[in-house]
C-alpha cells in the first residue's frame, strides 16, 4: 500500500509545484529515473533523499508529513473485515447500476468522499447488496476495506457507539490499542490520519441515523457505503451522500433467488407453485430466503404442498419465522417497530388496519382518528424509517407482510380495529357524496354524520371529484371485500350504494357487479327491504350494462320481491327501476307496464320530480312501441315539471325521447333540433353514458336526411364514448359507424 500512496503524494506534489521530472531531478540532486521510479511505485525512497526531494518542492510542514508517513509505513496492515459475500446473491440490479455510478465520482476526483447511502424496508436486502458490491469493486481499493455493523436496528441491542467502532477501525488498521484515545473525536482525528490518502472501502452497515455515522467518515479518497431503515437526508444536505431506495424483487429477480437455493429443476417442474410461492412472501428478499431455506432443507417436499401450508398459515408470519432472530421476518419487522415512539408506533398499528396496498394520508388519518397535520407528520416519520413507502400518485405503500405483523400488533395491544375500520368506511362513504355531487347524474341520499375522527375533503369541481374517486377506489374495493364484522353491515351497504354514481360515470360496470353482490349480501343479512331493493337494482344495471341480460332477471326478482315491504315511495323507485331493465333486455311492453305503476304512485304522492322522471320512462316505453304522439305528448308534459326542480339530466332525456318520437313520425328535422337540445344539457352535466344514446339516435336521423359524413362521425363518437366507459354496445356502435358506405361519406364532405 505505501508504495501507491507514496508515489501518488509525490507525483501530486511535483504537479503542484510545476516541477518536470527533470527539473526536480536538477533542483535536489536526485536521478530522474529514481524520481521515476518513485512516482510509478517501483520503490521507497530513503529518508536523506526524501529531505532533498521535499526541499526543493519547499513543501509546508503538513504535506511533509504525510510524505514521510507514507514512505516509512513499509508494512502498513491491510484491513480485509468484508463479511463474505453471499453466493446465492440474485436480483437488484437496478439498485447495482445506480451504487455502480458513485465509482465515476471516485475515477473523477480521488480527494472527494463519495457516499452511497442504501435505503429500504426491514429485510429487503441492504446488507447483502453492500456487502456484494463493495466485494465487487474491492481489487479498486487496494489499501482494504473496512466493515462494522452499527447495530442501529437490532434485538436487545443498543446502538453502537461511533467511538467504539472507530476504535475497531483503527486497530483494523495497525494502530496498537494502547495508542488509541479514549475519546470519540480524538479517535476521528486519529482515524482521518491514518484514513489520509489511502483507498479504502468504508462499510458502515444498520446505521441507526446520520449522527452515528458522521465521525465515521473517512477523509479523501475512499468509497463509504452506509445501509439503513432509516432515510438519512442529512447525509445527502451535507455530505453530498448518495441516495439509493432498495426496492422489493420483481417476480423473475424473486424466482431466481428461489431457484439458486433449491435448484433450477425443482422450480421448472413446479413453475406455478414457485411464483404463488414468492407471490406470498410479497417478493420480500428475507422472505423468499427463509422459504428457501425451508425447501432446501426438506429436497423431498412438493412446491405446491408448500404454498398450501403458506397460505393457510394464520398468522402468516409465523410460516416464516427461524431458530435465527436475524432472519426471522418478524422479527426482524419488530426491530423497526422497537425504535417508534409511543405516537408513530399507535398511527403504524391504525394504519395497518387499512387492506389495500396503498393508502391516501386523508384515508390515513380517518383510521387513526388523527387530523391531518398529525397525519402527515405521522406518516413522514414512518416513511423515514422505511414502515411506509410512496406510489407515482403520492399515495403511501405498505408491504403485504408489514400489514400482517401491524394487525399482530393491534390485537395485542387491544387496539379499536372495528372503529377504524368503521372510520375509513365513513371516510370513503361521506365524501363519495361530496365527490359525487359534481360527477354522478345519481341522486345521493347521505343523512346520517360521519363518525368522530373522520376528515373531510374539500371538493369544488368536477375534476377535484374525479381525482379524489380515482385516489380511492382501491381501497373501495379491497374495503368491501375484507371489512367482515357484522357491526359494519350497515357501512358495507351504505358504501355500495354511495360509490354507484361514479362506477356508472366512470364505466366501472364489471366493478359495480362485484360491489353490489357485496352490498345485496349485507343488506340480505340486514334483512333492510329498501337496501335490497337498491342494491339488487344496482346489480341489475351492472349486468345489463356488461350483456349479462338474463342474469339481471334474479335482481330484478328480488327488487319486486320486497315491494309489498317498502314505504310507497321506494315502491315507485322499484318500478321505475325495473321500467328501465326491462326497456334495455328490449321488454318494452313489461317495461311500459311498471313505468305506469311507478307514475300512478308518484301521482298519489304528489311529488313534482317523482312525476317528471316517471313521466320519461312511459315516454320512452311509448316510443319504443309505436304510440309516438302519445310519447310525445307525455314527455312534453314532463318538461315544466323538470326544469322546476331543476333535473336537468331528466330534461336531457326527454328530449332524447321526444326525438325518438318525432323521427318515427317524419318528422327528422325536428327529431335533430330536440336531439340537439338533449346534447347540449349532457355535454353541460358530462354524461356521457346519455351522450352516446342521443348521439346513436342523433345519427340515425342524419342518415335518414342523407348526411352521412355527420351520421358515421356522431356513431364513432358514440363508440368512443361508451368504450371508454367499457360498456359492450360500443362495438354495435361502432360497426353502424363503418356500415355507411366510405364512398356516400366522400361525396357528401
């Protein structure tokens, strides 16, 4: 090692100086291909020529002494302390190419520090990767490496103290124990000494934070790789550190591991249980690695049989636990969980109460009964120490198995699960209808209040609301779908219901089939006749919606099932509703039947918009069977009515329906001015489910006055309009578009 660093110092030295190999050689009386020699590390010079080579570069006194520190320590000790690296090592290699990258910063300038500092959740492999690269990178550093396990997040463990592992470094380093200080900081200024001018690899590994690994940072010319839970921001402010976020396996990194541990054969005779098998250690590096263990161990054991007893295993981590507390998952989990106080570690159990992958931190806060500032601090602190991560959409993400060892945790600590649960489906449900009220033509019906806790977004337009139901529909849907105790019934039911105006807006039809089987199921054991007729009508309009048209008959069924049960005005909202259904499975007669129950009611009720909506549906039903002027006559008379109680979706469809009328009587250009104003009010209120209807309808007419060119545009429209929202009639749609002859389009542009 001298050698190199002696003929750096020197070479760097006679640059500064602005000495040519000859003029130095003239100026002290040495050879120059002594001074050569020197300078390519072929030899050491003795001590009276060192003097006469300093003295004439008239070094300072602090650049004499590391010359002559160099050229004496002939048998400097060369610390190897890397622990070995892991044969079986597979994956990362995108965090390798980015640690990679921090050795261009040492090829450019050797005087700098260069700082990779390795972030990422417990048991995600941090350790291994360091230890692999710097193992990697070693024959660049051929004064040694250096390694110490700062402890940060252990059992049972303190904290290293920094001044404890500087004293290990320096007796790595040659430094007799009785020459080493008893104090921290003269141990760093010994330590940067001996550090000065050498290349050396500085593995600081489990750093608890940027306070315990500051002193340990070598001084020029050496590579420091630091691991930790914790995020170190400081270390990037002020020591330019780079920042590197270990992320989980992919699917193929986590079956490569796999298979390095328990053979590529077993794993291609087996390839489906292999997958399922990472798929449930959540490609957890630490995971993936106590199953290979357990494989390796048992050679005779089936995958399958393997991830039968993994996805039984209730609790799931103890499937994974070892003899060995340093790669048993939750114990390793609780090490992260140990170094929370008392207010971060209560909102990390709340949170795990949530059951989807990612969660807003308004969702947050609503299952921890916190406010939002709270919240946020809350959940900066858990991401710091690598609980929590974060998706493109600012949403937080917790891993599959760190949920399981948070709801260990709440049961053990006796925490309020249902409330929380109860919270976030409050959460989800209140503020679907201040979302809704700017995005779904449905009308809401929330009466009751939030529980305590809940926070409230602030939605003013159109976009707002979409962007908030887009944020939350997978925790929507993973919410019904896990929240099981029967206190939450009513809240399962009352979501359902709420969210129905978006999924229909958004043309999340194959969704709403899903939540409202779920709803129906609840509101059965509810045994609530108006939420089974809401929620079977609900699940009626999903089937028809995706073709399932006779599958729609068993809801349908349960809605007139409870009509003796029902209050009257959910009498007349029951028939309309089957009105609807049946006019879409082309049952207009049936249709036309319940749509003069429904008004006959309304009309006994006296109620304005009751009467009006009812109105529309006998007036569609009529057109659809011929009896045009009494079609129209009807919806004409709903038109007052509509614009008194200001439906303007009800007023957009009865001029639908009045064009409908007018173009089976000859009267087309009427039926476009009345088709018209129905797109006016659709393109004003964004309903594009109703947009694609009128302009399908719109089209037909202008096909009948022969303006092709506008008929095939207004049906692709329509097409686009209704696959967007993934409704099946878009191909019919779509086919009616390319039907017109591209000839009669040409000619009539």
């Amino acid at each position: 090692m001298s050698k190199e660093t002696f003929s750096r110092l020197l070479r760097e030295a006679r640059q500064r100086s602005v000495f040519t190999l000859e003029r130095l050689a003239e100026a002290s009386g040495v050879s120059v291909r002594a001074i050569s020699d020197m300078e390519r590390g072929r030899s050491l010079p003795r001590q009276s020529t060192l003097s006469d080579l300093m003295d004439a570069l008239e070094l300072d006194e602090g650049e004499r002494r590391r010359l002559v520190q160099a050229s004496t320590l002939r048998a400097q000790q060369v610390p190897r302390q890397l622990p070995p690296d892991l044969a079986v090592f597979r994956g990362h290699e995108k965090a390798l190419k980015a640690v990679h990258g921090t050795m261009d910063r040492v090829a450019g300038d050797g005087r700098h520090v260069v700082i990779a500092a390795v972030g990422g959740m417990a048991g995600v492999g941090k350790t291994t990767l360091a230890v692999h690269w710097a193992h990697q990178v070693a024959d660049r550093f051929p004064d040694g490496q250096l390694y110490v396990n700062l402890r940060g997040f252990e059992e049972s463990s303190r904290p290293l103290d920094p001044g404890e592992a500087l004293g290990g470094f320096l007796r790595a380093l040659g430094v007799p124990s009785s020459d080493i200080p008893p104090g921290t900081q003269e141990r760093g200024v010994l330590f940067r000494e001996r550090t000065a001018f050498r290349q050396l690899i500085v593995v600081l590994d489990n750093a608890r934070d940027a306070e315990q690994v500051r002193p340990l940072l070598p001084p020029a010319g050496c590579l420091s790789l630091i691991t930790s839970r914790n995020q170190l921001p400081g270390l990037t402010a002020a020591e330019g550190a780079s920042t590197i976020s270990l992320d989980l396996w992919t699917q193929e990194e986590a079956l490569a591991a796999l298979a390095a541990r328990i053979g590529d054969e077993r794993c291609r005779s087996e390839p489906d249980a292999a997958a399922e098998l990472v798929e449930l250690c959540g490609y957890l590096p630490l995971a993936v690695a106590v199953v290979g263990a357990q494989l390796s161990g048992s050679p005779q054991l089936s995958l399958r049989y393997s991830v039968r007893e993994l996805r039984k295993a209730r609790p799931r981590l103890d499937a994974l636990a070892a003899d060995d507390r340093r790669v048993d998952v939750r114990a390793v989990f609780s090490w992260s969980y140990r170094a929370l106080d008392q207010g971060p570690a209560r909102f990390f159990r709340y949170l795990a109460a949530h059951p989807g992958p990612a969660v807003s931190a308004e969702a947050a806060a609503s299952l921890a009964g916190v406010e939002m500032p709270m919240a946020r601090r809350r959940l900066r602190e858990l991401t710091a120490a690598s609980l929590l991560s974060r998706d493109a959409e600012g949403r937080y993400v917790m891993h599959d198995l760190i949920r399981a060892y948070g709801i260990e945790l709440m049961e053990q600590e006796k925490d309020d699960r249902v409330g929380a649960e109860m919270r976030l489906l409050d959460y989800l449900r209140h503020n679907a209808y201040a979302a809704g009220r700017f995005v779904s033509r449905f009308p809401s019906e929330v009466g009751d209040a939030p529980a305590p806790g809940v926070v409230h977004v602030t939605v003013d337009h159109r976009e707002e609301g979409l962007d908030w139901f887009h944020r939350e529909e997978s925790s929507v849907a993973t919410a019904l779908r896990s929240m099981q105790d029967p206190r939450l019934l009513r809240h399962r039911v009352n979501l359902t219901l709420e969210w129905m105006g978006y999924n229909a807006a958004a043309g999340r039809w194959a969704e709403e089939v899903s939540a409202s089987r779920i709803g129906l199921d609840a509101a059965l054991v509810l045994d609530d006749p108006v939420a089974i007729a809401r929620t079977s009508a609900h699940l009626a309009r999903a089937m028809v919606e995706t073709g399932r048209m006779n599958e729609a008959d068993e809801p349908i069924g349960m809605m007139l099932g409870q009509l003796r049960r029902l209050p009257t005005e959910h009498q007349a909202r029951v028939e309309r509703n089957v009105s609807f259904l049946r006019g879409r499975q082309q049952r207009h007669e049936e249709a036309l039947q319940h749509a003069r129950r429904s008004l006959a009611i309304a009309r006994r009720l006296s109620r304005t918009g009751e009467i009006a909506r009812t109105l529309i549906g006998v007036g569609f039903c009529l057109a659809m069977l011929g009896q045009y002027q009494e079609a129209i006559a009807t919806c004409e008379e709903a038109v007052p009515m509509l614009r008194e109680v200001k439906d303007r979706s009800g007023e957009a469809s009865v001029w639908d329906s009045i064009g409908l009328a007018q173009q089976h009587v000859g009267r087309i250009d009427a039926a476009v001015i009345s088709y018209g104003k129905s797109l006016r009010i659709l393109e004003e209120v964004h309903d594009d489910y109703m947009q694609a209807e009128t302009l399908d309808h719109l089209a037909s007419a202008l096909l009948e006055l022969g303006d092709h060119s506008q008929a095939r545009a207004h049906w692709m429209r329509a097409a686009d309009l209704l696959a967007g929202l993934r409704v099946p009639r878009a191909a019919a749609l779509r086919a009616k578009a390319e039907a017109v002859p591209q000839s009669e389009v040409h000619s009539t542009c």
